[in-house]
C-alpha cells in the first residue's frame, strides 16, 4: 500500500460522483419516455452522463451503443479516481480492469464455439483494448481454443484455462470456461487484498468480495435447480470458492432438492433483507446487496473499501438503465418493470 498516504480525498471524491448517481424518481421517468432516442435524450440531459453523451446525437443512437457509453462511462470514471491519488500503483486497483480482461476472453471462447469470425473485436468496448494487458489483436485472429490458449500463455489466464476440458472437436464449454476463470480471478484478488492491506480495511474488503461470490453462488445454484433440475452435488461443483473462505451456512442451501425450498431459505437469510414484493431471485438478492454497499460507502473511511462498492453499485445503475431501455424499446409495462427488474 502507498505508505503514510492519506487516501481520505479518495473517499471523498467517490462520495461526491456517488451522488450523482440516479435516484429511483429518476429510473421511473426514463420508464416513461417513449423511445429509445428520448431515453438517451434525457441520459445526455442528466448530470450524471451528460460528459459521455456530449458528442452524441441522441436522436440516432441505437441500443447497443448506447449501452458501450454507460460502461465507458464507468470505466473512464474508474480509471480517473485510481490516478487521482496514484492508487493504480497498487496491484489490487487492477481489479476492474480485470474483469474486463476475462469478459474479452470469455467473449472470443463465445465466438470460436458459435463460428462467429471477424466480429471480436468489432464487439469488444474500445476502453478495453486501450487498457487491456492481453494482446486482444492476436487474441482476435485464434480460430480454435487451442489456439487462444498459445496467445494467453504467460498471463494469469492460462492457467486456469488450460485445466478445461475440450470436447472431440477441441471446444471448451463456455459454462466451464467462465467459472475457471471466475475462481481464478477472485482467487488473485483476495491475493492482492492480503498484501496490500491489513487489519480492519483488509476484513472491509474481503467482506465485500466474500458477499459478492455468495450471491453470485445463491443465484447459480437456485438457476441450475429451477431451470435445470441439477443434483446438488453437480451444484456444488459448480459454486466458486475461494480459500481461506468457508461454505458456512450456504451448505445447508446447496443441499435443498428444490428451488421453491431455495427460495424460502434465501427470504430468511441476510441475502433478502431488502423484502421485495417480486419472485425474481436476481431482483431480491442484489436489491439486499444494492442497500448493503450503499451503507458500506456511506460509513467507510477506506479508499480501496470505497472504490469497489462504487464500482459494484455503478454496475447496477447500468443494468438498470439498460433493463429500462429494453422495457422503453419493446412497450413492457413499467410498473412490471419497476417491481420485478428494478435493483433500487
């Protein structure tokens, strides 16, 4: 950690664009405009992305675009809070940026197993290919799996992804792919938390990380058995773990022989505490871990604390955005829309 350096205008600034962020008043009258066009109209209006839309004519964005602008916007507010205080000369502070690494990696394994060529890069965000640290280019032209794996020997990547198993005509499951590199990464990252922070910000940060990959567990798991019928052993399987990071009571969960039991267990739980009047596991559980991070942020005095639940909490105001657009562009009730997709 950057010895001796006091990272309270972090805080603070993280603070300051959080309040900016949209507020529940704001998603119901984006619900309400009529189209795709007036959505972004009334984005580009607003304080919060009124920057990333500056050189947009609302008016002829389509969809797809307008969602690359909502995660440049992050990205691009990212980066600039890790060299306000040069904190991206800490390796944990990478972690974003990480992310975007594996969504292109799983992105071109999606294109060698659809046959899709020539359509990786023209779908991979231009924030990341500037600041990806895997060659994306040569990474672009591999036309087997065997293939992407010589281009990413020598990155943290490899490793995990060389453990897959290949079918008859070399093709690596998609599913087993992403949750090998999903290990792997939280596996670094707390890695990183624990030598580059100690004491009370180091259990701030793995408490957060931890919640993360509950929740992303809860909701794989209760998917596998509702949509299809997985034993519990095969969900387990399934789960990622981290070490040092014990199963604890999500056990007795992974165990339940049916998803309306699964239910019931995650309304008791501290996973549901938000009490949505919805059915739809995604909404009740990251709408608890929505009001969870916003108290994290408000009480944390810890830059790195700060910095991941903004970031957590940026990825939500995107999926609601989006989620909004998609109701705007098909005619779908809002007050649907508002109950049961609405993290809030």
């Amino acid at each position: 950690m950057l010895k001796g350096y006091s990272m309270n205008a972090t805080v603070a600034k993280i603070r300051a664009i959080h309040g900016t962020m949209f507020t529940a008043a704001q998603y119901h009258e984006l619900l309400l405009k009529g189209s795709v066009p007036e959505c972004a109209d009334y984005l580009a209006q607003s304080p919060r992305y009124k920057d990333v839309f500056r050189d947009t004519d609302p008016n002829t964005i389509h969809r797809g675009y307008l969602e690359e602008l909502l995660h440049k916007q992050m990205f691009d507010t990212y980066v600039r809070i890790c060299s306000f205080q040069q904190l991206d000369q800490v390796n944990y502070y990478r972690f974003l940026i990480d992310r975007g690494e594996i969504d292109s990696i799983l992105l071109m394994i999606n294109n060698i197993n659809s046959g899709l060529e020539n359509s990786f890069l023209a779908n991979l965000p231009g924030h990341m290919i500037k600041r990806a640290g895997i060659n994306v280019l040569e990474m672009s032209m591999a036309s087997s799996f065997e293939e992407l794996l010589r281009v990413l020997k020598g990155t943290p990547y490899y490793k995990p992804l060389s453990k897959v198993r290949t079918d008859a005509f070399g093709k690596a499951e998609y599913t087993d792919c992403e949750l090998a590199l999903r290990k792997a990464y939280f596996e670094r990252l707390i890695s990183d938390v624990e030598k580059d922070f100690h004491g009370t910000e180091e259990k701030e940060i793995k408490d957060i990380i931890y919640y993360e990959i509950d929740t992303m567990n809860i909701i794989n798991a209760y998917r596998m058995k509702k949509y299809f019928g997985y034993s519990s052993d095969r969900i387990k399987q399934s789960i990622i773990t981290v070490r040092g990071k014990p199963v604890g009571k999500l056990a007795e969960y992974f165990e339940l022989d049916d998803p309306d039991r699964m239910m019931s267990w995650i309304s008791r739980s501290k996973y549901a505490k938000a009490q949505r009047d919805t059915d739809i596991i995604e909404t009740v559980i990251a709408s608890s871990r929505f009001r969870w991070l916003n108290h994290v942020l408000a009480s944390t005095v810890s830059a790195p604390v700060a910095l991941y639940a903004f970031v957590r909490l940026c990825a939500v105001e995107i999926s609601n955005i989006v989620s909004i657009i998609e109701a705007v562009r098909y005619g779908a009730d809002a007050a649907s829309v508002e109950k049961d997709m609405l993290i809030i």
